[in-house]
C-alpha cells in the first residue's frame, strides 16, 4: 500500500529514509521519524485493535502517552515486547508490530459477540457475573476471561537485553520541554543551576511543534531548536529526550524511564535498552503540559473519531493527513487550529461548535479561509463500524437539552476538542493537593507539598504569552535560591492568536429513541450508561465508582476519561466538580517495563556474592557450592561418582578417623577493643567474662532482649583490651548492630570500639584425632602439646613465614584447632595444610559433613536457634549466670519462660536404624490420632551419624528432658511418611565431651 | 525515597540506613529489680504514632553510626537529626 495520506513537504519526518515494517504481518513503508500510528495513519490504516470489554473496533485516538487504544505487541530482536503503544514506539527498519486483545484477526473478532450482548456487561459485571458458583472459577470464567481479555503477551524467556540504573542529584530538574520548560530551563541554567530537562518525545518543544506562534522573532519550532542547542552547550544541562518522569516520591526523588534503543532494531554494544534515573532534585518544575479533552457522543469511539490536537500533529510533525473530509467537533476554539492547519494543507474541514456566537482572532481566521462553521452544533453519533464513514449532527437548543433537525453528513473523521486538562499527575504524587479551576473546567496544582512548583499549561495557564514569562520568572527564581547569581535573563516577545471562552458543555443528550454507547473510558470500555447505573445502585465515592466501572483503571490511567467521568457523576448528583473530588494519582504517569525497574540485579546480580580466599582451591578440587547467606562454600568435594551422601559420610568420617580441613573463613568475627570490654561482653553474653584470662577462649551465648537466643561463638582474649568474637556465618551482620546499638546509645559510657573483621581473616578448622599431629608439623616451633595448647588456648605462631593465630576450639566435637592468617595469605595457608596433612590422611570436608559431625555431637545452630528459642530450650541453661545481669536476662523470669514442661532439644533416632528422618516432621505421640494430631515438636536437623552408621536427627519437644527413652513417631505429611523413632540424648557422639581435651 | 541528614555524614539516601524503632525507649538499667509490666513495655510496646516520631536509624552503608531522625510519620518530613548522644530538643 502507497503512502496515500502523506502530505508533500509538511512535517518533520525524514524523507531522506524510508522504512519498511509490519503490521499484522503485512508489509508497510513509513519515514525515519515516524512513528507506527503516523506510518500506519499515512497508509490509511485506523483498524488496529479491538477494545477490552466489547471488543469493538479500535483505531487512534490521541499522538502521545494519553493513547488509550493503539496498544500493540512488538517483536523486536527475537524479543517479545507486550503494552506498546503505537504512538510512542518509532519505526525502524524491520519492525514487526501486531494488534492485541483480538481472536482470530482484528478484522473478524470473535470477542466482538460481547459488543451485541452489552446488555449483559454493563458496570460490575465481573463482580455480578463471576461470583457463582465458586467452581466455575477455574474451569469456565478464567480461561475464558484470560482468552478474550489483556492487552499483549509477556514473554516468558529470559529477557538478554541489559537495563541500567542510575543516580543523579541535580538543582533543578524540569518535565517536560514544552514552552514552559524551555522557557524556565533557560532562565534556571544561565543562572547558574545544575539543570536536568526530561522530554519524554524524541522531539524537543512539545506545542511549540503544532502551534503557530512567534517567539522573539523565531517561529516556535526555531526558537525551540535555538534553545535546545544553547543547552546543549552549557556543562551544567543535561538534556534527555524520550524520557518519561513517572514518579514523584518522598524528599524530592524522581524517577525518570529513558528509551534508549527502542527506536532502534538492536541495542547497540555498551549501551542498555533502556535507564531507570533515580534524580534528587533541590527543586522541581512541573512542565508536563496538558491533554486536550474528549466530547462524548454517540459511538465516540469509531475508528477515525480522535483528538483535534492529535489530529493537528499528525499533519504539523508528520505530514499525515488522519482524514481527507474532516468533521471538527469542538467547544472551544482548539478544534479551529486544527480546521485551519486541514485547509492550508487543502482539505475542506466542517466545523461543529456547540456555542452559539463565539469570536475571536482564530474563529475570525477559520471564517476568512471560508472554512464551513456550524454554530450550535454537535455530533449526534458516528456512524461506520470499522472506520467513520458519517455523522449524524444536529442543532443543539441553547440550554443543551434538546436536539433539532438531526441530519447525516458524510465525513471520514471526525476531531474532537473538549477543551484541555492540565497534567498535574507529577504534582499530585508529590502530596500536592489540587484544586478546582472554574474557568478551564479542571484540577490544577494548589500549593506545593514539596520543592515543586508547576507552570505552563500544566498550571492551566493557555496562553503563551503568560506561560513563556511565568516560566522564565520561575526558573530564575527556584534557581537563584540556590545559586543567588542573581543572573536574570530577558524574555522574549510573544506573538499569538487571541482566543475565547470555551463552552463548558461536553456530553451530548441521546437522541429520542436512541441507545447509543456514549463512550468515556476507551480503554476500559466504560460508558455513559455504566455510570449512571453505577449511581443508581447506590455507588457514591468516585473511589468506589472508579472501581466498580473501572473507570479510569486502564493502562492510560484515565488521562482522557476522568474529568469527563467526574462531570457525569456531579452531573447527576446535582454537585459540582470539586465536590466529588477526584481519585487518587499513582506513579508510574506511564507504564515502565519490569526490566527497567529490575535493571542490572538479575540473576547472580541480584545479590552480591562473598567467596573465600580459597575458592579457587575448592573449585579446582570438585566442590559442589551451596550459598550460605551471600556467601558461596563448598557443600562437599565430589570424588568419582559419589553424590551428596556418600561424598559427606566420607569426609565426615574421615574426621572422625584421621584428619579434616573445612574453610571457615565465613564465619563472623569481630574485634572488641577497649579497657571496658571485658565488662561489655559480660553485658552481651549471659555467661561471666570477667575473669577470662588473656590467651583463652571461651564459648558464649548472647541474647535478645526478648530473651530469644540471637547467636553463639566462640571469643578470644588477645591481650588485655583486646578480644576476637566470632559469630555465625548468618548473624555477623546482626550481631555488629547489635553491639553497636548497646555501645552507641544503651551504654555510651563504656569505652570500647567494634568492628568487623571478618573479610580480614581466612580460617581452617583442622579436625580430628590427627590434628595434633599435623599442628606440629604445620607450627614445628610451638608446643602444641595438650598443656602447651590446652583447649580452649590460643597461640600467636608463624606458618612458614606467613603470621597465624591458633584457636583450639572445636565445632566438630572432635580435638580440633581453628587457624586464622591474613585474607591474602589464605590460600597459602590452605595449600600448605593440605600437603602437611597428606602423610595423615587429610581430606578437605564441607558444610554437609559439618552439619553431621555437629548434630551427632548434639551442638546447636541455625535450625535449633532459629528465633524462637530460649537458651533452655537449645539445652544451653548451663551457660546463663544466675550472678549477674545480661542482654535479655529479665524476659527468661517471665512465666512462660519459665515453665517446666518447656521444649527441649533432644536426639531421635528411628527404631530401625534405616530409616532417615525428614527434617521438619512432627514428633507425636500416636500417628493415628485424628487431624491434626497434637504434635510435642520438631525434627530441626538430621544426619547419618558416621559414628554409629545409623540415621539420626535433633529435635525440639514438649518436656523434652523426661522423654528420653520414650518411643514415639515422626510423622512428615509432607513426605508421607511416619517414622516410630526413640527419643536419646542429643548428645550421641562422647556425650562426656573426652574429645575436645584430649 | 527519603534523604536523611545524618549528623556525621550529611545528606545521604534511605538505602545506606536501616530503621531501628522508637527512640524514645530507654532501657532499664542493669540489675534493677523492676515488675513484669515495666519489663514488657519496654520490651513490646510501643506507640505508633500519627505525626512527629523520634525515631531510631543506623547509618549502616555509612559511618555505622545510631542517629536520632524526628519524622512526621504521615508526611515524611523530617524536622531535625540528632548524634546519638546529643540532647533532644
Ligand atoms: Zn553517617
């Protein structure tokens, strides 16, 4: 198909550049600088959808982000692109766009049933229809609701394109670079102000484009250009086009979405898709402009009926003419630009105003072209199915009730103007709380909420005159608050047709006889009718009228419905406008894709990822990783075929046998330093510090003040101000607030200092009965001897020149020795044990077998410590002081504390010695108890004890200190299974601790 | 996104601090015999007010220091911010 609506040298495409695309899979030509609904529109094509409810024809109603129908789906670079509306997204060359919300074809649409059957859709028929019976949910009304309805496909792959955030803190940030945003960025910036201006177009100057104004002797698309240049320039602008600002947030915050390569058939190299700009701004100018409001009539939403300002721009930045026997349908004096722009491009428009003698430059102008003017006229209803083909008109009487000599013109399209509604979306987020203005009809910003000031037409201010010196006052002032250069620039004379009141009439009267759909919400598909029957059923709140029509509810946010909604509504109450009030502005102003908000922290970005000094080692020793927090640690080094069991088992046994090495380097350390640190950690942990010697360690439980265990380790005393605390790998973040919190504003009279070291140490547990024997060889200068380095002892020694720290503690319950050196020096270290070990069969183990050796050994962590406990309950009440107070010690007093038959930790072992028991699974007492079964508590760990090669498992039960012995059941409905098990002592493995001394 | 003014690093954003409740919570001092119901309000209850709220915030991204924050709970503004140690005006 040609170009047949194209206009010879009109519009600012580049005809230097043709492109090709498809729509619907056939094949269009467009310009460079199109965009699909001008391609599209130049092709003659207006069918491009179907509507959501009634699936009713869909063409183009606006040029920008107020389009409600031309929502599309895009195939761009094997990429599926679902919510694109036609007239943002830009042709490029290949681009393969197709219609939404349609089945089979957009031309034959099943769906379109609904239109004949709208009796049965009226307002809340999903919450009437859909209620009953509860079964049909799933089976009848969603599958069929999910067929016929939504706009467009997600895709359900992996997205390979790249999103960026970004920061950015500027003086003065200003949305939007229509004639006000121009104006006052000029001002603000030679003032001195770092400026960011946002457009959210490819093109600068926003009505400057379409309208036929003079500013200081330059027509407004030079002047736009001259200043868009000078900003350019300046190192203090910065100046983004096809950036959307669609949030205002809290302190000043907006966030901006800029399309950086959707024009584009590729993302080039090194640049993202598209950056979410997160801009702390001292102040904020709201330039964002206003969009021209619909007339409501009879099938107002033909194909070919749109906006009279949309239709004007397709012809002034375009060259596309959006019909070639134009009907303008108007109320104010808009709709005559746009008759006049029609015939100079040599189409005869009619004009439809519904005053009865208006006068002014502009209408004198229409009037001088010889453009046919119908005074106290309206459109009646469009007529045509797919596309306006005619209109039905009429005189309306003076007091807009009734209709006179209805007659049928014939017409292709047909432009409405309904007046102009500021876009005080920005404002609104901000907390700004907006009022009504009579004279326009409509909500502008009242005062600000935060640094934020709205100007132009954005204001309800129409008039370029006014708005080109308001915005160069504002943007002088806002900017000398905080450069105060006090560098004033001069404003430009402004030369522009006088225009006159607009009619607040906006909604024709139905004929006699007539049901015509009068339309306000194109999206939704919400009419007239659904509004007052919403009314009638006792709807009041424009909030609950909003929800229960979906008014306004669409992915346009209502930018053309809502004040025409709201005229209805105080139409029918006898109220006005500010009397209803109007409904709540959300960001976004305009959907943002979900990877724009995601940006960079996918996948393994989404969270940083730790690793130890020696992860090369484990890697190149087959260890299979398991994330420990953010830290990644070997789960157990695979030899052969083994899997996880028999890999752990192995090393497990192997420690109990000979000699292990685990990475311990994740664990949380922290030094505590200063003259009162002894007394702090007698305040931390519940058992008594005060008296450990320099050189010792001990083990230590802290608390929450709740009386809820919140970590255990072991601390060191270095020297004597001095002591290194390890915490859990999970809770070292936690602990160090905790203890920053106690220092900093609890106790600040204590003179001691925290901080973490934990990246400042890598550590190997050696574990076994042969670890002694490889310390002396690891350390030939120390005595390692049991009286030299008891346990518990800690030694300062040299490990082949590299500086080392002993601790002899022990997690594994086997003798064992915990060596700490410099990060940089811990590969070193874990290469050297290794070879040194050899001779005594060392093999490295990982967390697995960690786990095993510590649940046969009966030592709690995580799952026994899992915020729900109190030191008892973990059977740890040996290490709370009766003697002095602590963090926590007065909530263990409170009764239920205090109760005899409390939870405790317990050992299990299943009565067949086979059986492993499901971590998780409920101990009770009869299995066949009726459900749900009372249950005394819950297996927190299991293993399969290499000591004794059966299953065994820790849980916590009811009274657990009198159950020992008993036979009970675990029961794991999760895994059907029920296990009879014997309750022993948590303390399987050398219960009288021989190990650890020896 | 608020923008907090911490006292020892200036204005810095919400992502480098981590809440901490009522700043107006005193502990009760060490080895005081007090009842269960003195223990449990400050253990438990707090208010939760509609307004000013003196509240507590770690600059944990940052200095690591526990600032004081007066904030309208409904508007988010903040009236002032204090070292923890400062007095309240
Ligand atoms: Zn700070």
């Amino acid at each position: 198909m040609s170009q047949d609506f194209r206009l010879d040298n009109v519009g600012m495409v580049n005809r230097e550049k043709k492109i090709s695309f498809k729509f619907n899979g056939k094949k269009y030509f467009g310009f460079e600088g199109d965009t699909i609904a001008s391609a599209l529109i130049a092709n003659g094509v207006h069918l491009v959808g179907r509507s959501f409810k009634y699936h009713r024809p869909r063409g183009f109603f606006g040029v920008g982000v107020d389009e409600p129908y031309a929502i599309l789906q895009l195939d761009r670079n094997n990429e599926r692109d679902p919510n694109i509306r036609a007239t943002e997204q830009e042709i490029f060359e290949g681009l393969e766009v197709k219609s939404v919300n349609c089945w089979p074809s957009v031309n034959f649409d099943i769906g379109a049933i609904n239109n004949f059957l709208k009796m049965f859709f009226p307002a809340g028929f999903y919450y009437k229809t859909f209620m009953w019976p509860p079964s049909f949910w799933y089976k009848i009304y969603e599958p069929f609701i999910r067929m016929a309805a939504g706009f467009g496909e997600a895709s359900i792959k992996h997205d390979k394109e790249r999103y960026e955030h970004k920061y950015e803190y500027c003086d003065l940030l200003i949305t939007g670079s229509g004639p006000s945003g121009l104006a006052s960025a000029y001002a603000a910036a030679k003032n001195g102000a770092r400026v960011i201006l946002a457009e959210d177009k490819p093109r600068f100057g926003g009505s400057l484009l379409t309208s036929d104004v003079n500013i200081g002797n330059q027509t407004g698309v030079e002047w736009t250009e001259k200043i868009i240049a000078e900003l350019k320039s300046m190192p203090n602008v910065t100046v983004k086009n096809r950036s959307q600002v669609f949030g205002y947030y809290d302190h000043n915050m907006l966030v901006m979405s800029e399309r950086i390569s959707d024009h584009l058939p590729k993302t080039q190299k090194y640049l993202p898709k598209q950056r979410l700009w997160y801009i702390r701004a001292n102040e904020v100018l709201i330039s964002s402009g206003s969009i021209e409001r619909p007339l409501v009539f009879g099938n107002n939403d033909t194909p070919g009926v749109m906006l009279s300002s949309a239709a004007k721009e397709y012809m002034k930045v375009y060259g596309v003419l959006v019909g070639k026997k134009p009907l303008i349908f108007t109320n104010n004096d808009s709709g005559y630009e746009t008759a006049i722009e029609f015939k100079k491009n040599g189409v005869n428009p009619i004009i439809l105003d519904t005053r009865s003698d208006p006068s002014s430059d502009i209408i004198a102008e229409a009037k001088n072209l010889n453009i046919e003017i119908k005074f106290s006229h309206v459109v009646v209803a469009a007529k045509g199915y797919k596309k306006v083909k005619s209109a039905d008109i009429a005189k309306i009487s003076d007091d807009k009730k009734e209709l006179f000599n209805i007659e049928n013109i014939e017409c292709d399209c047909i432009c409405v103007s309904g007046f102009w509604t500021p876009s005080i979306h920005l404002a609104s987020q901000s907390g700004n709380k907006s009022k009504f203005n009579e004279k326009i009809d409509a909500f502008v910003p009242d005062k600000s909420k935060q640094q934020e000031n709205t100007i132009g037409s954005a204001n309800g201010i129409f008039t370029l005159e006014e708005t080109i010196k308001d915005a160069f006052d504002k943007g002088f002032d806002v900017s000398n608050k905080i450069t105060e250069k006090n560098n004033k620039v001069s404003v430009p004379t402004v030369v522009e047709k006088k225009s006159t009141d607009h009619d607040k009439f906006w909604c024709v009267p139905l004929p006699k006889g007539k049901s015509y759909k009068r339309f306000l919400d194109f999206q939704n598909d919400v009419a007239v009718s659904d509004i007052e029957l919403a009314l009638r059923e006792g709807f009041r709140s424009i909030e609950h009228v909003k929800r229960y029509t979906t008014l306004g509810m669409a992915t346009d946010q209502g930018k053309t419905s809502n004040l025409n909604g709201l005229q209805l509504v105080s139409d029918i109450e006898n109220k006005v406008v500010p009397q209803v009030g109007h409904t709540t502005f959300r960001p976004p102003y305009t959907p943002v894709s979900i990877g724009a908000i995601v940006g960079r922290e996918v996948g393994k970005h989404s969270k940083p990822t730790r690793k130890s000094p020696m992860h090369s080692w484990h890697e190149k020793n087959n260890a299979v990783f398991v994330h420990a927090g953010v830290w990644l640690r070997p789960r157990y080094y695979k030899q052969g075929n083994e899997g996880l069991f028999e890999a752990s088992k192995r090393e497990a046994k192997n420690v109990r046998q000979n000699v292990g090495v685990c990475d311990v380097t994740t664990l949380g350390k922290i030094d505590v330093k200063g003259p009162d640190a002894a007394e702090f950690l007698n305040r931390v942990y519940t058992n008594a510090w005060l008296k450990l010697p320099v050189g010792k360690a001990r083990y230590g439980v802290m608390l929450r003040e709740d009386g809820i265990v919140m970590d255990d380790g072991t601390t060191t005393r270095i020297s004597e101000n001095h002591y290194h605390m390890t915490t859990t790998t999970a809770q070292a973040a936690n602990v160090l607030s905790h203890l920053e919190y106690y220092l900093q504003l609890v106790w600040p009279e204590l003179n001691v200092n925290v901080v973490s070291t934990t990246e400042q140490w890598a550590g190997a547990a050696i574990a076994g009965p042969n670890s002694r024997k490889l310390l002396m060889k690891l350390f030939p200068n120390l005595d390692v001897s049991n009286e030299g380095l008891p346990f518990m002892g800690y030694k300062e020694a040299d490990l082949f020149g590299v500086p080392a720290k002993i601790y002899r503690i022990s997690f594994s319950g086997e003798l064992a020795y915990e060596i700490n050196v410099e990060s940089d020096n811990g590969y070193f270290m874990w290469e050297k044990i290794m070879e040194v070990g050899k001779e005594f069969q060392i093999q490295p183990y990982g967390t697995e077998a960690l786990s095993t050796l510590r649940i046969e050994m009966g030592h709690v962590a995580g799952s026994e410590l899992d915020g729900r406990t109190i030191p008892y309950d973990a059977s740890l009440e040996g290490l709370v002081s009766k003697k002095k107070d602590f963090i926590g010690k007065r909530s263990l007093n409170r009764s239920a504390f205090t109760s005899t038959d409390r939870e405790k930790l317990v050992g299990v072992v299943p009565i067949d010695k086979t059986t492993s028991i499901p971590e998780g699974s409920y101990i009770v007492k009869d299995p066949k108890a009726k459900l749900p079964n009372p249950k005394l508590g819950h297996v927190s760990a299991s293993c399969w004890s290499v000591e004794y090669d059966n299953p065994f498992s820790l849980a916590i039960i009811k009274d657990g200190k009198n159950m020992i012995g008993q036979k009970l059941f675990a029961m794991s409905p999760l895994k059907n299974k029920t296990i009879p098990v014997e309750i022993v002592s948590s303390h399987y493995v050398d219960p009288e601790g021989k190990r650890v001394r020896s | 996104m608020l923008y907090i003014n911490c006292p020892h690093c200036g204005l810095r954003s919400q992502n480098e601090f981590a809440y901490g409740g009522d700043a107006t919570v005193k502990r009760p001092e060490l080895n005081k015999e007090i009842s269960d119901q003195e223990w449990d309000n400050f253990v438990y209850l707090r208010k939760s007010p509609r307004g000013k709220h003196l509240e507590l915030w770690h600059h944990i991204s940052g200095c690591r220091q526990w600032i004081k924050v007066e904030r309208d709970t409904s508007t988010h503004e903040i009236f002032k911010t204090y070292k923890a140690n400062e007095a309240i005006e």
